[in-house]
C-alpha cells in the first residue's frame, strides 16, 4: 500500500511538471515607473477619481509591445520599491502587481507605466492580482489586439484606499 501511495505521488510531480506551460522566453514585463503616492486634495478634472482602478493600453504590432497604464493601483504608502510579476499561457496575461517592505500603517493609489513584449497580436485576457483588492471585484481585462490597438477599462472600487476623499 505504502509503494502504490508513493508511486501515485511520483506520477501526479511528473504529470504535473509536464502538463505545466512556462511562459514564452521571449515575453517580458518591465514597470517603467510609477507616481508617488497620490493624494485627491484637490481633483484635477482630467485626473481619474479615486473611487476608480482603471487600465489603459497601447498595444505595438513592430515590437510587439503592450504598454499599460494602471490608474490607482493601491500598495502601501511606504514601501522600498515596487514590480511586476507576469505570466503568459496562451490568451491568458496575469500581472501580479508586488511591494517590498511596506513600512507605514496606512495605504494609498498609484499609477504604474508597464511595458510586456513578446505579445502577439491575438485575442487576450488579462488579469490584475492587486495586493489590497481584498474582496472586491477583479481587475480582469478582456481585448483584442487584431481589432484594437489601444483602449481602456475601468472598474469601481469603494474600499480603502479607494474611495478615501469621500
């Protein structure tokens, strides 16, 4: 019993390393920059509200270039820096936006400039993992690149740090 448990064990690893993609070698994801923290003390009208998480996106077929733009994405008010994680599986693209060392007892938005290449022209869903949406909804992105080449969504948040002007 104990040699059939470990052999089942062994084939499940191997299965599981086999049917598993990586991501292409050739898809990479750079975070430009980003802003401070932003405060909403007095609301430029172009600016987007801070009860609102939105994605902008340019997409270049030459390089191959998705550039996103995060409006308010929330992260600690003081960290040591912060990055993008991204994985690519077929039309599937998750950013996992990530702090280090958050210092303070308190949260704010920022907005980060992204830049994935090795994304082709096809139809794509992408998937924001933000480190304080807690329950709200997901910042999830369905487009296009042979139809649209730029575009945005937005979504509404009403939890801290979204929302905290009102």
């Amino acid at each position: 019993m104990k040699t059939k448990t470990i052999l089942i064990i062994i084939l499940s690893i191997i299965v599981f390393t086999k049917c598993r993609k990586e991501p292409s070698a050739d898809t990479h994801i750079k975070l430009l920059n980003h802003t401070e923290c932003k405060t909403f003390d007095k609301l430029n009208t172009e600016e987007v509200p801070d009860n609102k998480s939105c994605i902008y996106y340019t997409y270049d077929s030459i390089t191959h270039t998705l550039h996103i733009q995060h409006i308010n994405a929330g992260f600690n008010c003081c960290v040591d820096s912060l990055y993008c994680l991204v994985s690519v599986e077929n039309n599937k693209i998750l950013v996992e936006e990530v702090e280090v060392n958050p210092h303070c007892f308190c949260n704010c938005l920022y907005d980060l400039n992204i830049d994935i290449t090795g994304i082709h022209s096809q139809a794509y869903q992408i998937e924001f993992v933000e480190p304080y949406r807690g329950e709200q909804t997901k910042l999830l992105l369905n487009l296009d690149l042979t139809l649209k080449s730029t575009g945005n969504y937005c979504i509404n948040r009403t939890l801290y740090p979204w929302n905290s002007s009102h």
